[in-house]
C-alpha cells in the first residue's frame, strides 16, 4: 500500500484536502484543479505547462517487472516534478491487486500474459495511442506480433494478441491494431537455457539437453509452475517425443505427456535441484552442483561477474519470451490523468529504455534509449558487436570486459527467434496441480 | 462457598490473557476454519460452503505421499535428536559436576541459536555440496574418488539439517528433568547393587519421561509444519505438507491452502495427544 498518498509540498493548500481522505483528494482535483488548470494548460500543446499542482500529484505504480528500480521514482520528480510511488510484487499478486483492488492503483506494471487474465475484470482503462509521442518508434512485436515483415509468429500469450482493444470501454482483443492499448509496452526479452561451458565441454545447441543422461544430476529447471511448464514444453518438442499444437496454452493430454516425462527423468536422477528464486540459480551455477538449466539474464550476468563462465546459450529451437508494459487504472481521470500520459511518454522517450537495455533487458522503443548509451554500450547491447570497453551495468558493476560479445547476439538475432512467449493456459488449474505433483513425485 | 465480588475478581484477573488468547490463537484458527470451506477462483476468495477443498485434498494421491514423507522426516529427526540429545542432556546432568561447567557448558549448546535459522541451514550448502568441504576432504585423503551426490538436495540433507537445528530442544527440557532427579535415589540403586545400565533404565529413563514427552513435541511439531527446511535441502526436489501448502499460498489458493491446515492441525493433534497418554506431563512437571 502507499504510504504517502498526499504530495510533498506542505504550503500547497491542496495538500491539506489532501490528507482527509483520497476519495476527498480526487474529487478536489477533479472540480479544482483539472477544470480550470488541467484543461487550459492542455489546450496549450505538448509539453504541458502546469500550475504549481502538478507537484502534488503522486501516481502509484504497482508491479513485477521495473517497479523496484527506485532510480526511475527519483528521474520522475527530477524531469516531470510529481511523484512516482512503486511498489514491487510478484506476479500472482499483481494480479490479484488488478482485479480486486482497482483503487490502490493508478499504474500497474504487469506482464503481458496477465493482462490476458485481468482486462476481463475492466479495471484497466485502455491508451489512446494517438496520445503516445513515441508510438511509431514502438517494435513491431507490440503491433502485428512480427519484428521484421517477414518473421513467423510465435506461440504462447503474444503481446500483440492481447496489446489492442477495440474502444475504451471493451472488455475484450482487438485482432489487430487499433487506437485503444491494454497495456504501453515497456520492457520484455529472451530466455533460454544457460550453461557452464567449462564443465561442459562441448557446444549446447538443443533444449533437449536438458534432460540429456550425460547430465544426470546436474542439470536444474525452475520451479514457477506457469514458466516451468513452457521450459519443460520447448524440451519436450526438441527431443522429438511430443508435438504441441501450442505450447502456450496446451490441451490436458500435452500437460500429463509433458509432466511424465519429467517425472520420469526426475526419478532417474536427472536433476540436482529445483530453484524457484533468482538467487538460488546463481548459486547452483556457480557452485558447479548444476551445469545446464533454466535461467535468467541478469541472473548469467551475476554468475559471470563472480569470474565463473556462464553462457546464456543460444538454442536452435529458439527462445521463450517474455513482455511486459504499463496499464492505467480504471479511476485515473483529469490532471493524474494527464501526468500518468506524460509519464508514458517520458517513459519511452530513452531515459529509461537505457537504464533497462544496459541490463541486458530490451525498450519497446529502442531507438529512443539510443542517445541515452554509449555507442560501445549500444554496440554491445542491441547490435551484438564486441565491447570496445568494459561494459558496466548501470549501477556501476562491471558485467563484461573489452573484447565480451553478448550471447545470442544482436536484437534481431535474439528477438527474431523467439518460439514461445509466457502464457496463461485454459487449463491452467489443472496445470499447476500436475506441476505440483511433478514436484512432490 | 466465594462470594460474588471474588469470582468477579478472578474472572477480571484471567480477561487479559484470554482476550490475548482469543484474539492471536482462537480467532486466526476459526477464520482458517472458515476459509477452508470457501470457494475461491484465481483471483478472489468466495464465501461460501464447500467441501471441494477437502475432497481435491484427500482424492490426490499427492497428499499421501507428503504426508508420507512428511513423517519420515518428523520420525527419523525425532529419533536422531532425542539419540543426541539425552545423550548430551545426560554428560551435562551426571558427568559434569561443576555447577559452573554446567552453566558454560548449557549455554555453548545454545551459542548456535544466536544466528537465525536460515543461515544456519544453509550454511550446510557449501560443506555438503559437490565441492563442499565433506567432498573434497574425503576426495584429498582418497576414500572416495568421485563426490557423494545425496550428501546435499536429498533427504538425508533434510534430516541432517532438522537434527542440527532442532536438537536443543530435546536437550533444554530433558536435562531440566534430569537435573530434578533426587541424586540419593541413584546412590540408593547404586548401593542395592545396580550397574550403570540398570540405573539408567530403571530410573533415569522414567524419570526423564517429562522431558523427553516434552522435547519430542517440540521436535515432532516443528518438524510437520516446515516448509523452509524441506525446500531449501532437498533443492526443491521432495515436498513436505508445509511445502505444498506453502505453495498453494503463493498460488493464491487461500482456501485448499486451509484445508490443508486444517488438516495438518488435526494430525499434529493427535500426535501430540498419543504422546500425551504415554506421560502426564502436566502431573509430573
């Protein structure tokens, strides 16, 4: 919950109405301050001037994905001069706040495939994209679902088959691209397996060597029953023994076929463990008790910054993919309105697409974060060239050294070979029962 | 008989701790209670009457198997800790017969419980792992050539790491009833000619009953409702019912996560009463 629901500068009369109730505090600057201020600062174009109150306003964001990088709060008071609140969540929780706590909210910060959960619930208020400054520098993925003309689809919960609604106040997808998003998108990337290739030894190219026998315990999966499936999906697919119609939402029988092969595996050893939090993989790889297993980016970056070799490695049947964007509250109107449009736009104007790609992640508008890296910093993240320098994160540690190219390559390489994107299945409840006795076996 | 105003008085007397009990024990229980009958979908809790959670609970073959394991864990770090800990109980109590040794003694047991739980889990990690210290020794003086893999992420990991943790308190209330033995009776079997052996059968182990009871509940207890210890040793790879519940929670399953509560509650109960019948712990405290 937010613990300051009132601005910051106590000689404001607002804030006083303010600290009464927030009910009182939205009404006041509904009647005072949009009506006569909001409006006629509007009309007066982009970028808006407004009136002292624009300090008062705070936005409270809530969410997974970039909600506990407190430095964009700081950035946000310094260039736009109101408050950001972020509070981070994990992901079922998120949604849960979504749907039944609509007002202690006015920025949800959720993954694409809860928004295919929550927009039913119509708590979200969907984009005006003809709002959005930096809309046409926006990636494909987020508007036809393809990054080049001619890229396949991919399968799972794509952001563009949940990123359109048809008006303001459907409940339901767009087909295609219209003027109304469910979600601004803002960060999202590519999984895949990492590996040790010291205690390797040879090149990985297929998820199936995940439950290859010549890595019998030593190998590790990630036990979040809704990512796990899909990581135990794309090996399933790679070693031949099962065909998914899709992997993102599979039918019961793909489900039992896909959590008896693992149990099997399970029981003949094949894993040394599970792990279910960022540092807990660190810790297996680079402690060697595992060399192949699920992983995630900034988590292969860690274990690299140790001195250990780690590779997040590239794999022939693709990568599983993850989205995810900003959401506006249902109860936002007027001046918060305004400041919630001019913090999306601020968002995807490159500030924060830098902070977000010298992480390893990806901007929905990368072009725009470009002025904000250094050639060698773009080089090496978007492009995939070799660093000509040491590549430091941005909160100064020190990733990779001159000479490092990232896995996978350049963005093209990484995002055009995506299989499958994070999803939420029908028969999810059945899933995660099978998961969890796949657990327990 | 007493008179109104005095049974005014104690009824005033016993309020606060049974407000304090009604508030922080009886209500949170009732409103698991509760809850366990509700339906819920994936994102609200729905207030209701339904036996769904239990019928999803007791018709998965999974449940049986936690509950399984969750008591072989319980029984083996049970019959480890209560080994250890009267064993250490008993040098503390006849061995040692400096009151102050006994005191120094008594408080290096308890030095352990200065860092939290967690880390004094994990810290088993990097002894046991394939690299770890317990590794790597046996590979440097050649008793073994290649690692042991079940030393860590298996269930021998579990108990090894409930033993360490909870063997105080088998320790703490079974020295306390060994100190309470009257030393005359054991000079008195001493004189009438019993061994050693005999003396601890026939009447420290008796005597003792109180402790041991007492320890074994403690142990039993905190062993069925850990979730922490199963995931983190076993690497995720066995489940104990506090897991499943525990996940069950993070899936938002309020009400089959009561269920499951609800249940453990009961069989927890029940032990604890079973042992109850074997001593009267309240009589000979």
């Amino acid at each position: 919950m937010t613990s300051k629901e009132t601005g910051q500068d106590p000689t404001s009369g607002v804030s006083e109405t303010e600290t009464a109730v927030e009910t009182g505090r939205r009404k006041f600057i509904k009647r005072g301050v949009a009506g006569a201020v909001g409006a006629a600062a509007y009309s007066g174009g982009f970028p808006m001037i407004w009136s002292q109150n624009i300090k008062n306003i705070t936005l409270r964001q809530f969410g997974t994905g970039v909600s506990n990088i407190n430095e964009i709060g700081q950035k946000v008071k310094e260039d736009l001069g109101f408050n950001l609140e972020m509070t981070a969540l994990d992901t079922d929780t998120t949604a849960q706040r979504v749907v039944t706590q609509p007002k202690s909210f006015d920025i949800a910060d959720i993954e694409y495939f809860t928004v295919k959960k929550v927009w039913g619930s119509g708590n979200l208020q969907p984009f005006d994209v003809s709002r959005l400054k930096y809309y046409d520098k926006i990636v494909g993925i987020f508007k036809d679902g393809k990054l080049t003309p001619d890229a396949t689809l991919a399968q799972g919960t794509a952001p563009h088959t949940v990123g359109y609604t048809d008006s303001f106040d459907s409940k339901s997808f767009a087909d295609s691209e219209t003027n109304w998003y469910t979600l601004v998108p803002t960060i999202y990337n590519a999984d895949t397996l990492g590996i040790r290739p010291d205690l390797i030894g040879r090149p990985i190219e297929s998820w199936a060597e995940l439950l290859n026998p010549e890595f019998k315990g030593k190998s590790s999966i990630l036990n979040i029953s809704s990512i796990g499936i899909m990581d135990a999906a794309m090996v399933c697919e790679a070693m031949g023994e099962i065909r998914y119609g899709d992997k993102g939402n599979m039918t019961k029988e793909e489900i039992d076929k896909t959590i008896a092969i693992f149990t099997e595996a399970k029981r003949n050893g094949q894993f040394r463990a599970f792990w279910k939090s960022f540092d807990e993989s660190v810790n297996l790889m680079s402690s060697g008790e595992v060399v192949i297993q699920s992983m995630w980016s900034p988590a292969v970056a860690k274990v690299r910054s140790m001195g250990i070799p780690c590779v997040y490695q590239p794999l022939k049947e693709g990568y599983r993919s993850w989205g995810g964007g900003l959401g506006l509250s249902r109860n936002l109107s007027g001046l918060e309105l305004d400041a919630a449009y001019e913090y999306i736009n601020w968002y995807l104007s490159g500030w924060v697409g830098g902070l977000l790609m010298r992480q390893g992640y990806y901007s929905a508008a990368p072009e725009t974060s470009k002025a904000f890296m250094s050639e060698d910093e773009w080089g090496y993240w978007f492009e995939g060239k070799a660093a000509k320098s040491d590549i430091i994160d941005p909160f100064g540690n020190k990733l990779e050294s001159a000479g490092a190219v990232r896995d996978g390559g350049s963005f093209y390489d990484r995002m055009g070979k995506v299989a499958c994107w994070n999803s939420v299945m029908d028969e999810n409840r059945y899933m995660i029962r099978k998961w969890n006795e796949f657990v327990a076996s | 008989m007493r008179s109104l105003a005095d049974k005014f008085l104690t009824s005033l007397q016993v309020t606060p701790l049974l407000g304090v009990l009604a508030v922080f024990f009886l209500l949170p229980i009732v409103v698991i209670l509760a809850v366990s009958f509700w339906d819920y979908n994936e994102f609200s809790l729905l207030p209701d009457f339904v036996w769904t959670n239990y019928q999803e609970l007791f018709s998965s073959p999974v449940t049986y198997k936690i509950y399984l394991s969750t008591f072989m864990f319980a029984g083996l770090s049970w019959l480890f800790t209560l080994l250890i800990g009267f064993t250490v109980a008993y040098y503390l109590a006849f061995h040692v017969h400096s009151k102050l040794w006994q005191t120094l003694l008594f408080l290096l047991c308890t030095i352990p419980f200065l860092t939290s739980n967690l880390i004094r889990m994990i810290a088993w990690i990097p002894v046991l792992g394939r690299h770890g210290l317990v590794n790597s020794g046996l590979q440097n003086i050649g008793l073994i050539d290649a690692p042991l893999e079940w030393l860590l992420y298996s269930d021998f990991a579990v108990v090894l790491a409930f033993v360490h943790l909870y063997t105080l308190f088998m320790v703490v209330p079974i020295f306390n009833s060994m100190m309470k033995i009257d030393r005359s009776l054991i000079e008195a079997a001493v004189d009438a000619g019993a061994g050693g052996w005999q003396v601890l059968r026939q009447i420290i182990i008796p005597l003792c009953k109180p402790g041991i009871v007492i320890g074994s509940i403690f142990v039993i207890t905190l062993v069925m409702g850990d979730f922490v210890t199963v995931q983190t040793m076993s690497g995720g790879q066995n489940a104990s019912v506090g897991v499943a519940m525990n996940n069950k929670r993070a899936l938002l399953q309020y009400p089959a996560a009561a269920a499951d509560a609800v249940v453990l509650l009961v069989v927890v109960l029940l032990i604890v009463a079973v042992l109850m019948r074997v001593v009267n712990v309240r009589k000979e405290l």
